[in-house]
C-alpha cells in the first residue's frame, strides 16, 4: 500500500528492535531525511507479534483472521528500499529503480510469460477507491518503461465503471462494429506495407481486437452479483470499512480465473508514522490501524471453505 | 497564428478530478516532472475510440460535412479528410466506403458514412503522424 502501514507493524517481526525500543540509533545522521534534527530514538512496533501455523510465522495481532492461514502464504522478505519518499519509493517497489521509466514487474512477466486470455489485458492495476488519489508516480508505476507499449499494465477506474467505454453506442450493433474493425484492419494492413518493422502499429491493430473482445468477456470478470453472499462475505464485502478493498481483491481473483496472470492492487493509505520517532501522527496511525480503518485486513481474502472455492 | 507550426493550449488540471480521455492517452502526471512522456498501447485507449459518445459525435460531425457535398462520386473518394490520412490507395478507399455503404438506404446513409469517419479516427495514420 502506498503509504500504509509498515511492514515492521505488520508481518515483519524485528526482535532486535524491541530490545532497543527507546535506545538512539548510532551512526545516524540527523540530517538525513525530511526530518532534520527531528529524528527521536528507536521505537518498537506498539503491536504485539506472535508465532501463528506450522512454519511458525511471526504475525502482529492487526491480523488475527489472516494469521490462521499463514501456512497457505508465501513471505518475502528479501525487499528492501534506498529511497524514503513515496514516488522514487514505489517506483523502486515496482520496477527495481528509484528513477522512472524502468519497465514495472508486470511488464516483465507478461513479456516473458504472455497470457492465458484473450479477451483480458495481460496486466490490470487497480487501486484506490476511495478517492484519495492515484498512487504517486501515476502510471509511471506499472509502466512498460522501455519495452514495447502494449506491455503497458491496465488501469481499471477507482471509481464507477472499471473501465470506461465498455459498452456499445446504442446506435451501432455488433455486426455493423464488427464490419468497422474488419475494414480498419484492412486499411491498416495497406498502410503497415508502407512501415513492416513498426511494432507500435501492429499492437495498435491488435489492441482494437482485445478491445472487441473485451466488451464480451470484462463485464462478466467484474460482475460481483455472481459471486455467492458466503464468498462476499469472506472478503469482507459487508463490512462498510473494508469493502471497496475487498472488492478489488475479490475482483482480482476473478480476472485471475479468467486467465489475467498479473494484476496489481495499489491502495493508497497516506500514513504519516516517523519510523524512528514517537510523534503524534504516529499515536493518531497507531489508533487508526487498531479500531478505526482495519480495511486492509478484513478485505484481503480469507481462505473460503472448500466447497465455497470450488468451481 | 497563421506563420506558427505549433500551437499550445494550456487548461487547468484538478489533480482529484483528472480528465479520463486524456488519462487514457497517457496524460502525464502533473505532480511531478517528466523527461519523456510515456506512449502506450492498450485496449481501453481503442475501447474510447470505440465506443466514447464524444468520438461517435465528432464522427456524425464529420459525417454531415460530407453529406454536403452533392456528387456521390466525390462523396466515395473523398470524406472531406486530407489524402495523406486516408491510404493513397484508391482502391483501399473505395473498397472501404462500399463496404460500409453497401446495402444502405438513403436513411441509413448518414449513419453508415459516420461508421466510416470513425474508422478514419482509428487508422495508424491518423494516430502516428509522420
């Protein structure tokens, strides 16, 4: 999550933290960072760790639900970050480098791997709902930097239609559309002889086929109303603080069983913690996580029964 | 006006609010400096050439301009856009305005030549200026 709550709260237990909760850091320059002269002493994550399943992970307690299931998830803890500012951050996080233009990790695996559908974009990205703005860095965060657009990750819309212009015009049917593109592709044909080595050409002619069979296959891969109430009610769809997150996730599954390999859910959670200092945004994150926005947790998806997942 | 060979327009952008038809077209984000605009490819961007109300509007628009014109000879071989978006090919041309037109009546007329104005919208030569 973009701004979120940090991993130290969360999933990553630092043991050595604890001992030396309150203790300054040696060797840290005071100018670093935004907070100059700022910087107080090492603080412990104010929530409590525990051993969970039977690999013994070390959860907080802000994920009681999601700690019964650890031994069904995979952890990866080798990420590590050079930049402590949001863009140069998260660019890091998705494409490998602090500085944009860098393909993301989408890009990548579908240009590697390709995809199973084709009536879906290879890689969707969605994220936040709820109108606190697009992650920082734009669409420089699933960007396809340096190899060819049509690598480009699909921005679904945070809010109303996920995609805009899915449906038809009323005054143009399918055949009359279907005639359209037939005849777009033909003329296109005529001029790409005039440019053979144009990648950009050929995937602009090839987009407009997804695009028709889009119309056919995306509402149906974001049409909720078919998932059963046990299965909503498992991502936390009714609970009022965790629904639109567990929308996306519920949504993200659903275009993964139709075959999208990559899709990525960027939530942006403006936290403004000090990691190494007690500040009163930290005492106002700390309360916010605890009781007043566990949207993350109660929306991510629990393991529904097996009956429930069959298909 | 006339001597210049760009021009600029300059509009306010709410960062909450941004404006989907550019967002779609790799509007850059204008929160933070950009060496190089990004140029993708992907299906939303033909799905609102598709489909978007705006862009069947122009197509109408465009439509009733060639309506205009009294010979039907003239209608066939030029829709009012200039020759170097259209194929050079007079065959690719008229194959393509028969092909929409075939079958339609007076009424329908309109309807299928902003069919064919729509389709000028979408080729590569109208996207990628040479």
């Amino acid at each position: 999550m973009n701004g979120g709550p940090s991993q130290v709260d969360t999933w990553d237990y630092k043991p050595e933290l604890e001992k030396r909760d309150g203790q300054e850091l040696k060797g840290l320059d005071p100018n670093t960072g935004f907070f100059n002269q700022q910087v107080g002493p090492l603080m412990k994550s104010p929530f409590k760790f525990a051993k969970h399943g039977q690999c013994g992970k070390m959860v907080s307690d802000l994920f009681p639900h999601m700690a019964k299931h650890v031994d069904k998830m995979a952890f990866i803890h080798s990420l590590w970050s050079d930049s402590n500012n949001h863009s140069p951050a998260l660019f890091k996080m998705n494409t490998g480098l602090a500085r944009m233009g860098y393909p993301c990790v989408g890009s990548w695996v579908t240009y590697g791997l390709g995809s199973e559908s084709r009536s879906l974009p290879a890689f969707c990205v969605m994220y936040d709902t709820l109108g606190r703005g697009i992650p920082k860095g734009h669409s420089l965060n699933w960007s396809a930097g340096f190899l060819p657009t049509v690598y480009q990750g699909t921005a679904f819309k945070p809010q109303g239609e996920p995609i805009d212009n899915l449906t038809r015009p009323k005054d143009i049917t399918e055949e009359r559309q279907r005639s359209q593109l037939d005849l777009l592709a033909k003329l296109n044909k005529h001029a790409m002889e005039k440019h053979p080595d144009e990648p950009d050409w050929l995937a602009r002619v090839e987009s407009y086929e997804l695009a028709y069979r889009m119309q056919m296959a995306a509402p149906d891969a974001l049409d909720l109303s078919k998932e059963t109430e046990e299965t909503k009610k498992l991502y936390g769809l009714d609970n009022p603080k965790a629904t639109h997150f567990a929308k996306q996730c519920l949504i993200a599954r659903r275009l993964v069983e139709k075959g999208c390999p990559l899709r990525a859910n960027l939530f942006r959670r403006h936290g403004k913690r000090s990691e190494l200092g007690r500040t009163q945004q930290h005492r106002e994150e700390s309360r916010r996580l605890r009781g007043g926005n566990r949207s993350a947790h109660r929306g991510a998806p629990r393991r529904p029964s097996a009956e429930g997942f069959a298909r | 006006m006339k001597k210049a060979r760009a021009a600029s327009i300059y509009f306010t952008m709410k960062r909450s609010k941004l404006i989907p038809s550019l967002v779609v077209f790799d509007a850059p984000d204008g929160t933070v400096g950009v060496g190089d605009r990004s140029s993708t490819t992907v299906a939303p961007q033909s799905l609102h050439l598709m489909n978007n109300p705006h862009v069947r509007a122009a197509a109408y628009g465009l439509a009733k301009r060639t309506r205009r014109r009294q010979d039907l000879r003239r209608r066939r071989s030029d829709t009012g856009v200039p020759d170097r978006v259209v194929p050079c090919t007079d065959k690719g041309r008229t194959e393509g305005c028969n092909c929409l037109l075939e079958g339609a009546s007076a009424d329908a007329r309109e309807t299928a030549m902003a069919d064919l104005c729509q389709v000028l919208f979408c080729l590569n030569e109208f996207l990628y200026v040479e």
